[in-house]
C-alpha cells in the first residue's frame, strides 16, 4: 500500500495528544477518584547521632506460611421467621458459632473470623456465592423483650413477640445469610512489608485484627476498639462514684521494617460498678440513702446498662425509669375469669404485682422508681432492689478530676512489671492453640522484639548572666542562676485569705526571690544554639514554627464545640517564643476548618493570616522562607486530610497575602496515643531521656521515628510517635530528629524536657485557656443526646471572645 498524498493528509483527524506514561486510560463509563495531591513522603535516611544502645520493645513477631491466598470478604445478615431483622450487635457471636457447630460440611469445614456485626472473613472462598442456614438460638439474652416476670401493660407478650416465642423455652428460630462481598489478597501484606503499601494492605490488617478479637471475645471479654478487658475483680480499681477502672490489654498488627509484628500493651477502660442498682446510684451521686438520690440523673447515668434480676436471673437492657414509684405506678394485668377461658383485665401497681402474686418481698422499692425494661410505646416494669448490674459495662461519661487522678494513680506500672505482665498475657492468651489463626497459617512469638536506639544528648541552655549549662536527666533548677531575660515588675498585689499569715516575711522573701532571678515575665531559659543563631535549616533562613492542636469536649457532650488552636514562634531567630490564635469550630471535628478564612477579595479572618502578620512584624518585617508544622491528635487515617486539606489553607492564606511569597514546609504528626514502649534489658528504670528509635519498629517505607524526651519518674515512659509526612525544606534525619528534641527543653513552664515538641503543649494550652471564657457548662446535659443525632454542621458554635491586644500578644496560655 503506498504512502498517502500530501494532499490526501488533509482529510485525517489530528493526531491523539500523547499519553503520559504514568496516566492510565479510564474504560468509558467509570469515574476515577481523585488521587490526593501529596502522600505521606518516604525516608531518605536513618539518624546516626547519640550514643549506640539496644532496646526491648512490646512488638511480637508474626509469621504467615502462605502469601500467595486471598481473604474473602462476606456480608452477614440475621433474620427472625418473620422476616424482621436481626441486630446482630452482641448476640451475632453466639448465632455464628451455632452456625458453625450446626452445619460444619456445609461451610467446607473452614473456620472463618467474625467481627461480631455484619462481617465474616475466610481464607479462600466457598463454593457457593450465598449460604443461607436456619438454626434455633435458646437464648438470646443481650435485649429481650419482657414476659410476665417483669410486668408492663398487660403483662404480656406483644403479637410480634408471641411469634418469636413459640417455640419452647427461650429458643428462637434465626435466618442466617452469608453472602459474597470482596476477595483480599494477603500478597497486599507482604508488599506492604517492602514499603508498597496498597488499597488492600489496611483490608488485610482488619482481618488480622478480627481474628484476635474472636480469640478475646470466646474468652467472654469486653472489646473495646483494639482492646480486650476480662472479666476479673483482680484487674478492677475502684475510682470511686460508682466507677471501676478496669486493666485489659490492646493488640494490634503492625507493618514495621523488621516485619509484620503484633503490638500488644497494658490498656485502661472505665466500666460500671457491678452489684445492687441502688448501690451504683449512692456512690455515683455521692449520697447515703436512697431518698437523697435525683432520679433525673440517675434515669440518664443508667440509660443502657444491662441488669440481671435478681428473681428471674434473666438479663435485661435498662430504657429508662418509671414515671411513678413502684407502689403508684400501674399497669394493666389479664386475669382468667370462669371456665370459658375469657381474661379480664385489671389494674394492679408494680409492688402489688411483685409481693402478691409473684410472692417476692421488697424491703425499700416501694417508694422509689422502677427500673423500666420494656420498648418506648410499651414499658416494662421491675422494682428497683431485684436489679443488679452485670460486670463489664462501659462507663462513659466525664470522669471528675478526682477519678481522673485515681485512675493514673492505680494503672500505673514501672517498667519491668508491665513487661511480666505482657509475659503472662501472651502466655494465657495462647495464640499458638487458636483454631483461626493455624487455619490461616499465622503463628506469634512470645519474645519481646529488640531494637536499636540512640541517645540523643541534651541541648545546652543559656540563662542569665551570659551562663550556658546541661541539663542532666532531663532535669535542671534555677538555684544560684538567674533568668535569661527577666522583666521588671512594677506593679503587684498580694491576697491575704489567712489569718495566720505573716505578709511582711511572705513580701520579703518574694522580693528577694525576685531580685535572685531577675524575674514573675521575660523568658526563663534560652537554647544556647538558639541564642547563637546556630540551629541548621532554622536560625540561617527565617523561618516560623507551628504548632497545631483541637480539643474536643468531654466524652458524651456532642453538644460543645472543639477549639481549634494554632500558636506560631514570633521574634525570629527565637523559637522559644510563641503566640496563639484560637478558634471554635463544630463538635467533634479534628480538622481545623478556619485556617483560612477570606471574608472578601482583600480581607482573610482566617487563623493563619493572624500569625502570619505578628510573625512579620516582630521578625524585623521578615516574611518566613521555611515554616514547619507540628500537628498533634490525628490518626494515620487523617494523614491525607492533614496534607491536602489543612497544608493547602495554610498555603492559600500565604498566597492571599503575597501571590509571589513560596515559602517552603515541613509537616510533622505527632502521636502520643499509640501503645509502643521500649525498655531496658535486665534494668529496672525507664529509657534514659533523648532516646530515638527510627529503625525496627517503624514503617517500612514511611519516615517516622519514636522520642521519648522527656525523663520518666513514675511508670512506663511513653514515647512520642512523629511522622514526617512532607519535608520541603530537605532536613536530614539527625538534624530534624535534633531540632525535635531541642523543641522538648523551651517549654517556660517547668525545667524538664517535656514529651512532645513545646509548639504542641502550648496549643494544647491554649485551647483549654480559651474554653473556660464560653461557659459551656450552661449548655443542657440533654441536649447531647438530641444533637448527636444531626449533622456536626447543624449545631450552632458559639465564637470566642476577642482578647486584649496585650493578652493577645503575650504566651497568656503559659
């Protein structure tokens, strides 16, 4: 065929524009998410600074026999006879395992993890897409209905009960389908081991992860997320208010370089106080007798809690309180009449009901409440004395302060107790015996995985007098030294609320302890490398340091808004000086959504803008070449937000001002709330302070390292978790892991290192400063339980109110 004209090429459509190699077509009809702009970086390289030193850690290692197989994904739904469906919250468990004992040949004789609800994962796949199985359940105790023996309207069953109960007993008939849903390859986790993490890889560490839950909730122990509580008094304290801190244990998996470990550490729940109702009731209100009880409170603290009776050892989920006393409060009850079998029906009080016809004596019940049972449009009554509560309950309402410190107090353990009874729990837990995982061909150690850390040495401060000193241990005092920059004071005032009191010598002393600092504002110490303009990448180019944070309000209050808090350094070279910018935003949101906020073309309310312009003014009218952000309480799963959602606020606010300003940004997670500790082979104490680990136990491709800065006095130290997800600014390893450290000792007030970076613990501050100006607390207890049905938008945030331009420009929040 010849070559075509010239003339002939006029007549053909252009040429397709060329397809990046890196792009692949979509297939006509499918829409592609969008990717995220940035990922969480890899890392470049490993610290080399400190000195050497080996480690013990709370990983155990975890072997898999095959990769090559596939989890299959099937969806669980539970039915009664009638069709109406089964909430298989809390009694899934039990149908599952009958399933499994009733039809072993019909499902292959394979062993399969269940999360307990709508899930069922197997290792390979059933022959057939759909199973459906019929089984009798004898009890189904989690939330049944009530019978005669707890009374409410006529005192018996509804139609649709009377159809679920006829057959003898308690048993039920249950419809159980299982169908196809998704096909996991376990490939996903051994790719994920050599740093190419997939969709796949988080599907997979959930199976892994159900599978434990199964072997803790076949031992009868309350799970709680990754944690598992048994039920033993020997691990209950009593924290007084009716209120038990309960110790169980968290286990996760865990990608890491050394590979796929399970992380396994002592955790702390809150539970209920088991025994009588009354009782909880006196020692949760903190009152003696049981007319001094508000029954108000008690109706919302006891909403949910499971009681068992005391006459029918039957157990029941509590749904509110009767309006009525036990002796006022009636209900209807059928009685036979004649030999035809008619019923009439009568009106008879709870108490009549329990002392006459069930002949069960009440010594107190008659004038209080009764514990109600039943469904909104049909209660069910049962006399307060005859309810006990059951063990294991969640509690999970605001501790008061004195809980909160009794709680610390008691689930403390220094180091080498919790590594014993770490021991002893993998030992009783016997993961090696568990049916599921020996299917799925996964064995744990018993060893605690040993790593190698460095020691990172103290910074040098500078204090007064031109003086530069180490701090040892992570500790120093001001005896015999004066502060950095004292201010003078010139006004004060002292309030006298004793009459034994001596003012005269409490002046003298304060003026004398005054004049020996040089102090009671200015700063109080001083990195010696930050005085001498010597910290790389930070004191040559300018550059502004954030620390960001949102608190949120107490659990169970839907209704308070979060505080977002930003503190940013100011009077650059320093980075031992900060200024907050604090904003309010909807309840329970981590995101902060008001880091830039334009209000026109030329004007931006946002929080950035704000620090952005102190920075500039205290900073000899420098705008910032670098700015690292120290974020703190987001999980890996926000790490995308963080990066793509937050990051570009923060970059938009820049533009606002100075469409030609390109600053460059590092960005920095910081988590406290992870379950990694290290230890010291064969001693006593915590890790020394400056300890880092960056190789073991962290991702396998990730740059993240642990530091635990700070000196552990009482219990197991817990190190800081950091991640850098973006580095612009290009530190390596030892100078970003320095700086970090370095952050740990400018915190002004106190003389130790802290744990986490000081940017954080001032923003942490701030929030919790800034929340005691709204007075939350006039907001209804109720009104949590009303709004946490809609939409966090939905709820109005109150704002803040504007501080003084001195307050403002001040670490107020130290």
């Amino acid at each position: 065929m010849g070559s075509p004209s010239h003339k002939g090429s006029e007549y053909l459509p252009p040429p397709p524009p060329i397809v990046p190699p890196n792009v692949v077509p979509l297939q006509s009809g499918k829409v592609a998410a969008p990717a995220p702009k940035r990922l969480p970086m890899a890392r470049r390289n490993h610290g080399t600074k400190g000195t050497p030193m080996t480690l013990l850690t709370n990983h155990f290692e975890v072997r898999m026999r095959q990769t090559e197989g596939y989890f299959c994904h099937y969806s669980v739904a539970l039915f009664y006879e009638d069709g109406h469906p089964v909430d298989g919250k809390g009694i899934g468990r039990k149908i599952l395992d009958k399933v499994q004992e009733t039809y072993s040949h019909e499902l292959e004789g394979k062993h399969f993890a269940y999360d307990g609800e709508k899930s069922l994962f197997t290792l390979g796949s059933f022959q057939r897409k759909k199973l459906e199985f019929t089984i009798v359940v004898e009890d189904l105790s989690s939330n049944r209905t009530a019978r005669n023996d707890s009374p409410g309207g006529d005192g018996s069953p509804s139609e649709g009960d009377r159809k679920r109960m006829r057959r003898p007993s308690r048993s039920k008939v249950i419809r159980v389908e299982i169908s196809y849903a998704a096909k996991i390859p376990m490939q996903a986790i051994a790719n994920a081991l050599r740093g190419q993490e997939t969709e796949h890889f988080q599907e997979a560490m959930r199976v892994l992860d159900i599978i434990l839950r199964q072997n803790a909730a076949n031992q009868g122990c309350l799970l709680v997320r990754q944690s598992f509580f048994h039920n033993n008094p020997r691990n209950f304290a009593d924290l007084g208010g009716g209120v038990m801190g309960c110790r169980g244990f968290h286990s996760s998996f865990r990608a890491t370089q050394s590979g796929l470990s399970l992380n396994m550490d002592v955790s702390t729940t809150m539970i209920v106080k088991p025994g009588p109702v009354v009782n909880f009731l006196l020692a949760n209100q903190n009152v003696r007798e049981p007319h001094q009880i508000d029954w108000n409170k008690a109706k919302r603290v006891l909403k949910n809690l499971r009681i068992n009776t005391n006459h029918s050892n039957t157990e029941y989920k509590i749904t509110g309180l009767s309006d009525l006393p036990c002796n006022q409060q009636t209900f209807s009850l059928k009685q036979k009449s004649g030999h035809n079998g008619d019923s009439d029906a009568i009106e008879i009080t709870v108490y009549e009901y329990f002392v006459n016809n069930r002949h069960i004596k009440l010594e107190y019940s008659a004038d209080f409440p009764c514990i109600n049972v039943g469904k909104p449009k049909r209660a069910s009554y049962i006399p307060l004395e005859l309810c006990t509560l059951v063990s294991l309950q969640r509690y999970t309402k605001a501790l008061s302060n004195q809980q909160r410190a009794s709680l610390v107090e008691k689930s403390r353990q220094k180091p080498q107790e919790r590594m014993g009874v770490l021991t002893e729990a993998m030992r009783r837990n016997n993961y090696g015996a568990d049916q599921m995982l020996r299917s799925f061909g996964i064995s744990i150690g018993t060893q605690f995985t040993q790593v190698e850390g460095r020691t990172l040495p103290a910074p040098k401060l500078k204090v007064g007098n031109g003086e530069d000193f180490f701090p040892r241990g992570g500790r120093w005092n001001f005896n015999n030294k004066q502060l950095v920059e004292p201010m003078q004071i010139k006004w004060w005032a002292i309030v006298n609320f004793s009459a034994r009191c001596d003012i005269r010598s409490l002046c003298n002393n304060l003026i004398r302890c005054g004049e020996m600092k040089g102090m009671l504002g200015g700063m109080n110490s001083l990195l010696t490398l930050e005085h001498s303009r010597s910290i790389p990448l930070v004191s040559k180019p300018v550059t502004m340091i954030l620390g960001m944070d949102v608190s949120h309000g107490s659990p169970g209050r839907s209704d308070l808004p979060s505080i977002a808090a930003v503190v940013s350094s100011r009077q650059w070279p320093s980075i031992s000086r900060y200024r907050a910018s604090v904003r309010t935003q909807s309840p329970k949101v981590e995101m902060i959504a008001n880091l830039f906020k334009p209000g026109s073309e030329t004007e931006d309310y946002g929080i950035i803008r704000e620090l952005f312009v102190d920075f500039y003014s205290t900073s000899g009218k420098r705008k910032p070449e670098n700015i690292i952000i120290f974020r703190d309480g987001v999980s890996e799963s926000q790490f995308n937000q963080v990066l793509n959602i937050e990051l570009d606020q923060i970059i938009e606010a820049s533009k606002f001002l100075d469409e030609k300003w390109s600053p460059k940004f590092t960005v920095i997670v910081a988590q406290k709330n992870h379950h990694t500790k290290f230890f010291q082979s064969g001693r006593p104490e915590n890790v020394p302070p400056g300890t880092v680990v960056d190789k073991g136990v962290c991702h396998p491709r990730n740059n993240d390292f642990y530091l635990c800065a700070h000196a552990g006095m009482i219990g197991t130290s817990r190190p800081t978790h950091y991640h850098v997800l973006h580095d612009e600014i290009g530190f390596s390893a030892d100078d970003l892991q320095e700086l970090v450290h370095s952050l740990s000792y400018v915190y002004q007030r106190s003389t130790t290192a802290v744990s986490v970076v000081t940017p954080i613990c001032y923003a942490h501050l701030a929030a919790a400063q800034m929340s005691q100006f709204i007075k939350f607390d006039e907001m209804s207890d109720t009104s949590s339980s009303h709004n946490a049905m809609t939409s966090a938008g939905s709820i109005p945030v109150p704002e803040l109110p504007v501080l003084h331009e001195r307050v403002c420009n001040s670490m107020f929040f130290c």
